[in-house]
C-alpha cells in the first residue's frame, strides 16, 4: 500500500503580505496562491491531509519575541493577519497548527499530529522557500520523512535565496524538488494504488446455497 501523504502549507498568511518593509512579501504571491490552491484541493480530492502551519504569537511576547526584533511584529493571535489568506480558505478537517519557530516541528505537536494519522510523506508548500519552508524540511529529514517540496509552490521575496534553499534541500536532506503537476500525478497514483488494495475481496460463503441445499436434501 501507498504510503500516507500530507500537504504542510508554510506560513501563508495574511501577516506576510502586507507590503511591509520590514517582512517584504514572498514574490509572486497571486500566482503561488493558485497554484498552492490547486494542490490542496487535488490532495484533499485525493484523500491527502492538508495540515496548514501558522507562525502565530501573543499580543505579550511582542517586546521579547526574537523574531521581532529581526523583522519587527506580524502575526499577532486575535488579529486578521495571525490567520491563513483568504485565497486558500481552510476546510472542516485540515488541520491547522500553531507555530513560533521557524521550524514547523520545533515545540508543537505537528509529528504527534502526522504519526497519528500514519503519513510517511510529506510535500511542502509555502514561504519564505530558505527560511521556514527550509528549517521545517530539516526536521522532517531528521524525522524520517520522505520528502518532497513543490518547487512553484513555495517562494521568498528574495529569488537567489530561494534557488539555493532548493539545491540546499535537494543535496543535505534528501527533499524530491518536484512541481506542483509532479505532485498531483502522485496524489492520483497513490490514490489509485489505495483503491486497489483497499477493495474488499469478495465473501465467501457462509454455508451451502439455496439450490445447493435443494440438491442435497432431494440427493438425500
């Protein structure tokens, strides 16, 4: 059988594309919105968890939190941007786990999440490409996933940094850099292969049948 497959989806809210100076937006955000919007709606078709990561913080950790003090405050909980784009709408039943670290793994219960459910696969999505998409995919490599991560659906306001965090991916953690066509053929094949293997064989029966009885009793 097929091993069980999630989309994680990296940090795409609303707090990252506000044109802010200090937290530019990820480049091309229309395009990767439709194209992240097609792979999670295939996957869930699919039978794929769609598990949605938010780097969200407290109104009290604004004057401590580390993050901050790089790229000044965003993502504030009980505000608008602390929550997914509107483009990509969560459904009933996709997950959505909190984060404050760049890693998606780092101090949450994302692997108790995906080992409950018993997904061996995970394809990333996301922003930015080098920094919570690429610590993110460390963890899963230490965890011992296998790893895929859809090259058009993932991005950073810097392109340099975002082809190298690519090859970096690609050479030390083992990550299938593959497109977001790639990873839908897969969806489909894997939900085919499930099917297959998951349809119940026919009963046997329980005793002799109607006329077989008939003709035994008239034998007898």
């Amino acid at each position: 059988m097929s091993a069980r497959s999630a989309v994680i989806v990296v940090d795409l809210l609303k707090g990252f594309f506000k044109s802010n100076p200090t937290l530019p937006d990820p480049l091309d955000a229309k395009r990767l919105f439709a194209t992240v919007r097609r792979v999670i709606d295939i996957g869930r078709d699919n039978g794929v968890t769609i598990v949605f990561i938010k780097d969200n913080f407290l109104p009290e950790e604004i004057p401590i939190d580390k993050h901050f003090k790089i790229y000044g405050p965003h993502c504030i909980i009980g505000t608008p941007d602390a929550e997914v784009v509107d483009e990509l709408d969560p459904n009933p039943g996709d997950f959505q786990i909190q984060k404050k670290h760049y890693s998606a793994f780092n101090s949450t219960r994302l692997d108790a999440v995906l080992r409950e459910l018993e997904i061996k696969r995970l394809y990333f999505t996301g922003a930015w490409t080098e920094a919570c998409v690429q610590h993110s995919v460390i963890d899963a490599f230490y965890l011992n996933y296998d790893i895929s991560v859809i090259s058009d659906a993932v991005s950073s306001p810097h392109r340099d940094d975002h082809d190298y965090a690519l090859n970096y991916m690609r050479r030390y953690h083992r990550a299938n850099i593959i497109t977001s066509e790639e990873a839908i053929a897969q969806f489909r094949a894997d939900a085919g292969a499930r099917e297959k293997n998951e349809r119940p064989a026919p009963a046997a029966p329980s005793g002799p049948t109607y006329a077989e009885w008939g003709r035994a009793t008239r034998a007898g």
